[in-house]
C-alpha cells in the first residue's frame, strides 16, 4: 500500500458531482454532499485504490471534511507500513 497517492477532492467531485467539494473546510456531511450512499461508494473507491478503512474503527467527526478524510488515509497507510 505505498506509494498510493489520491486526489481525494476529485474523488468526491465524480462521486458528488458538485463543486462545493472544492471549498476548503466544507463539512460534507452538513452541507449534504456526503450522504449513506456517498459514503459506501467513497470506502469503495478507496478500496480499489488500496486504501482500507473500518469505518467503525476511525474518529467519525474526521469523517466530516476533506481535511479529516486525508488525514485517516494518511494514518492508515502509515500504520499498514
């Protein structure tokens, strides 16, 4: 699992189609571009790219920005090092 690099924003960009991704900070749940649906396809899309997360294992408030996300990524692949 390294070197796997991911544009996390353009990720969410196919999976939302809505710009507002790009907004720094934007909390994705409240602003509603990462509903049940989203979330299941974003831990699939991460998991084809080598990227496994237990979604009942991690912080869910990291869950909540762009921000937060990288930084599970950025721990689980230090961890599965």
């Amino acid at each position: 699992m390294t070197n796997v690099k991911i544009d996390l924003r353009k990720l969410f960009f196919e999976i939302c189609e809505d710009e507002r991704v790009f907004e720094e900070g934007i909390d994705l749940i409240e602003s509603g571009l990462l509903d049940s649906f989203a979330f299941i396809e974003l831990f699939s899309e991460l998991e084809d790219r080598g990227v496994v997360i237990q979604p009942t294992r991690i912080d869910r408030s990291l869950l909540r920005t762009v921000e937060g996300i990288e930084k599970l990524i950025s721990d689980q692949m230090d961890s599965s090092k």
